[in-house]
C-alpha cells in the first residue's frame, strides 16, 4: 500500500523520521505519556532506538507495531513548508515538532 513504511528513524524526543512506498515522508512525535500499557518500553530512550520496519509497520522487539495507516495520516496532516522543497515541520536537531507559529519564524529565518 502507499502508507507502508520504508524507512524509519529514531529521532530526538520519542520523534521518528518515516518514509512511505509512496515516497511521502515526514516526522511523527509519540506523547510519552501515550505510551503506557504494550507501548510503556518505548518510553525508555535505547529500546525507542531499537524501532526498525517490518512487512511495512514501524516495529520495536517484542511484537510492538504502530499502525502504518494512521502514521500516514499523521503526517499528511502537518503543514508543508513550500520554501524547504514540501519538508514537514520538522528541521534536523529540532527536538520536537513546530508549533505554527515556530514554522512561521523559521520561514521568516529567525532560525
């Protein structure tokens, strides 16, 4: 399907980089304190590092998965910078997604 996974990476501050088959790409951040219950291990930053593809999924050891689908989702929803080539809200080193009005001082170079 277009949202499978091809790519992910694990980013600062329970973020992942992922990338679809259909070429899509962008950020998802996980709210720490979403991650309770199977996804509680994911909390601890070297077993979040762990995360790597399977048959499309995002997946960690121990059978944990997160939807493809909704990670597409998620990403199509975040605002596109035009000036950094249809980049999501995301600038490598930034340790979470920008706000609105961070995305409009990054365009305006305050960054």
């Amino acid at each position: 399907m277009h949202w499978d996974v091809v790519e992910v990476k694990a980013e600062a501050a329970h973020t992942l980089f992922v990338r679809f088959a259909d070429g899509e790409r962008g950020c998802v951040w996980l709210d720490p304190e979403e991650l309770t219950g199977v996804l509680a291990p994911l909390r601890d930053r070297e077993f979040f590092e762990r995360v790597f593809v399977d048959h499309g999924a995002v997946a960690w050891p121990g059978g944990i998965e997160l939807a493809p689908d909704a990670m597409y989702e998620r990403v199509m929803r975040k605002p596109r910078l035009g000036s950094m080539r249809g980049e999501f809200s995301y600038v490598e080193g930034w340790d979470r997604p920008m706000t609105d009005e961070e995305v409009d001082d990054f365009l305006e170079g305050q960054y």
